[in-house]
C-alpha cells in the first residue's frame, strides 16, 4: 500500500484520539496543513490553514482530542492513521506531574524533577517533548534537560545541556534554543568517558538546583530529563547517578519492565517509579539514520533550521593562539597507575593535543573558561566545570604555516581560546 500524497494534497479524516502517522522519503518534502478541527504534532498546536514543512527522514504523528481534517502533500513513505495510540496515558502523567506543580506553589515547594528513561528508540524525546509542551502550554516554566549525548535535541552531539523552555516547541523546529547552558561531553555515548559523564550530569544539576533557588517558576516548574537509550551496567548506573544528583521525584520508564522493575527495587521508596508503553508509531532508527540526524544537528548549528538562516564564516587560527585539550587520557592497567592517581583522574585528565593534520573534520567546543586560567599539569578544574560557548569545526591543517582553518558561527576573534576535541567530525559540504 503506497502512502504517496502525490502533489494536490491527500485529505485525511481523523475522529478524536487517533492520530496520522507519516514517515517522509530520503531526499523528499511534505507538507501538512489542518484543514478543520483542532489538531497537535507532539504537544505543540498546529494552526489551521497553515502549511508546515518536514524535511528528508522526519516521522511524524499529528494527533487530535476532539477529530480533525488535515491534509498532505508530497511523497511520503508511509501514511497511516493509528487508533491505538498512549497519548491518553501521557496526558494522564502530564496532569499528576501538574498536580505537584500546584502542591508544590502552595506548599512553597519545588516542582517535579522527572527522568524518562528507556533503550534506545522508544520515543522518549518526543515523551519530553510532550510533556514540556503540555506544561508550558499551561503557563509553566519547566526546564528541559538533555543527557543524550547521541541525538541531543538542544545541541550539537557530544554535549549535555539544559534549556529552560518558554514557549511550546515550533511543530518544524523543535523547541527555540536561545540562551541553553551546554557542557562538553566530547563523543556520542557515555561509555566513552563514563566518569565525565556523571561528573557533568552532577554539574548541570547544580546549577539547575541554584537556578531554582533564585528563581521561584523555574522551581515550580521542575525539570524534565531526557537521557540515553544505554540501559545496562554502567549505562544503568549513570541513570542512578542521575536520578540521586537531580533529586528526582518521578522515573518514567518507557516500554521496559525489567528496567522498571530495577529502577524500584534501587531507588529510594519516595521516588514514583512509573511505567509506561511506547508508542507504536514509534520507528527504530538505523546506525545510518542516527549518524545523519547527528550531521543535521551540526549543519543546523552552522548553518540554522534548513540551511536557511545563519552564514558561517570561515578564517584562520594560528596554533599559538589557541590552547587543546582532550578530556581523558586512555585508561591504563591499575596496576600501572602511579601510586595516588585512581583511574577516575585518568578519565578526567585535560590532555594538551597539539595540532596536526589528525584534527581536520573534528568539532572543536569553545570553552567558556577564563584565557589566562591556570591549567597546571593534567588540572582540569574549571574547564570541566565551565560551559561551552560555542562550537567550531577544523576545515584543513598547515603544519607548516602552523595555522589551522576553522569553521565558526561568528567572524574571527574567537571569544576564548580554550578549545576541548571531540571525537565527533563534520564534513562540511557546502
Ligand atoms: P528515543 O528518544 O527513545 O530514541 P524518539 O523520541 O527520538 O526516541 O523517537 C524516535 C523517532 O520516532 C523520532 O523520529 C520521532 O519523531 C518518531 N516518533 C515518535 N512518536 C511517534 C509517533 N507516535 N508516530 C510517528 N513517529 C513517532
């Protein structure tokens, strides 16, 4: 069965609580309009006789409580309205989660600390999303953040951050990401660095924590935490950690129960350990797809929503003007450690790089870190604890010329000259 809209728009009658599901081609546009009745893309309101546009590889779920009529146009490659769709549930989770908002107001408490977790693909960044939305469509102010170091929906990949959300995700755009606090993780799992990991889930929830003490909405507004689909070992360590760092008051496991049934016998008793399924219109993602969602998030860093929207500039930085680290030394046998140093140090070690050819097609995070801190041997205070403040990419090296050419948001001077690697490369081919 073809799901092609072909050009003039396929008309699609939804009664309530049903949603279409889409999934648009490789290479291919669609665009959805609301024709009538009242309709949402993962929480956010969709207005009618609007034309909203998704790009190559989006799938998408226009979901209505009371029926609607919208229509498609353009190739997709599957189009289908579902019945059988959690959204009740969800909304059931976003109500007791604004219950405690409202306790929370009257009793001069904090809000709802929430951690949705699950294995990989099983829409817990939509369930995010959904839930934020809900709650900012309601006047609140909760705080979004972003653990997955692989599909960051605030970042590029390899970071982890925080955004407080002031107004429902745009249904093209995801939500506005003005002012988000951003940490460098450097590579696309946690297991790479598993030490770092937790050490800057503590940092953000730190200064989630400050936040809320001067900041009476944020507080009531509580957090919502997306994490990684890595569930075992220290995959599942890292969500205890969490969960014991941001205080958490609600853990939503989506479609494990094995996950859900460790997470209760291991957290405190007060923790609400809730579990829920996931949506069937769900769709798992190859390693393919992940690696271009990842190139997307970047080329949107440079290059705005659609390569529309910002013009990157390119210049050169001479090697001496900029210092580069790694975060990690590569571990070593125990038993080789010199005496005093655990391998915890190892993992949290600044290693200077110098500059080579090797660095072409790495992006570099700008530390926000002062220029004339102290960095002594192997210390890492303070550029580890201090955010990024943006994001460069290395376009070539000249070792002879000892310069390197790079990729950045703003003209030259770079603001700070403390540069962290990551694993993580972009190709830009424009
Ligand atoms: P996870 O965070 O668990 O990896 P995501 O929330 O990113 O999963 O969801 C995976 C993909 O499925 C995303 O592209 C998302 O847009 C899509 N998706 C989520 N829910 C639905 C749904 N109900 N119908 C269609 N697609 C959906």
């Amino acid at each position: 069965s073809s799901g092609s809209a072909g050009t003039s728009g396929t008309r699609f009658d939804l009664e309530r609580e049903t949603e279409l599901r889409f999934e648009v081609e490789a290479g291919e546009r669609v665009q959805l309009e609301l024709l009538s009745g009242l309709a949402e893309v993962f929480g956010s309101e969709l207005n009618r006789n609007k034309k909203y546009t998704f790009g190559p590889g989006s799938k998408i779920a226009v979901f209505t409580w009371q029926g609607c009529s919208v229509s498609l146009s353009g190739t997709t490659e599957v189009a289908y309205i579902s019945k059988d769709t959690p959204m009740l549930l969800y909304l059931n989770t976003h109500v007791a989660l604004e219950q405690m908002r409202r306790q929370a107001e009257k009793d001069n408490e904090r809000g709802p600390r929430v951690m949705v977790v699950g294995p990989t693909d099983v829409g817990k960044s939509t369930v995010c999303r959904v839930l934020l939305n809900y709650a900012v469509r309601l006047g609140r102010r909760p705080t979004l953040v972003e653990l997955d170091v692989g599909q960051s929906s605030v970042s590029v990949p390899g970071t982890m951050s925080a955004l407080c959300i002031e107004r429902p995700a745009d249904v093209e755009e995801g939500f506005s990401v003005q002012a988000p606090l951003v940490f460098h993780f450097g590579s696309t799992t946690p297991g790479t660095n598993i030490k770092l990991y937790n050490k800057l889930t503590s940092s953000l929830a730190e200064v989630f924590s400050q936040r809320c003490e001067v900041n009476r909405k944020a507080s009531v507004g509580g957090c919502i935490i997306n994490t990684c689909g890595w569930v075992k070992g220290s995959g599942y360590q890292a969500l205890v950690h969490c969960a014991s760092a941001f205080q958490v008051d609600v853990v939503i496991v989506l479609d494990q129960e094995r996950l859900y049934n460790e997470l209760k016998r291991d957290l405190p008793h007060f923790v609400r350990v809730v579990l829920l399924p996931k949506s069937g219109g769900v769709v798992e993602r190859s390693k393919d797809c992940r690696r271009e969602t990842r190139d997307e998030k970047i080329r949107e860093y440079f290059y705005g929503f659609r390569a529309t929207s910002f013009y990157p500039h390119a210049f050169d930085v001479r090697f001496s003007e900029v210092r580069i680290y790694k975060i990690g030394a590569p571990s070593i046998p125990d038993s080789c450690l010199p005496l005093g140093m655990s391998q915890d140090d190892t993992q949290l070690k600044l290693v200077p790089v110098s500059p080579g050819r090797d660095l072409t097609h790495h992006v570099l995070s700008v530390s926000s870190v002062d220029d004339d801190a102290e960095v002594g041997a192997g210390q890492s205070r303070g550029i580890l604890e201090s955010p990024v403040c943006g994001f460069i990419v290395v376009t070539a090296v000249d070792t002879q010329a000892q310069v390197m050419t790079v990729l950045s948001p703003a003209p030259r001077p770079l603001p700070r000259h403390t540069l962290l690697i990551m694993d993580i490369r972009f190709i830009d081919l424009k």
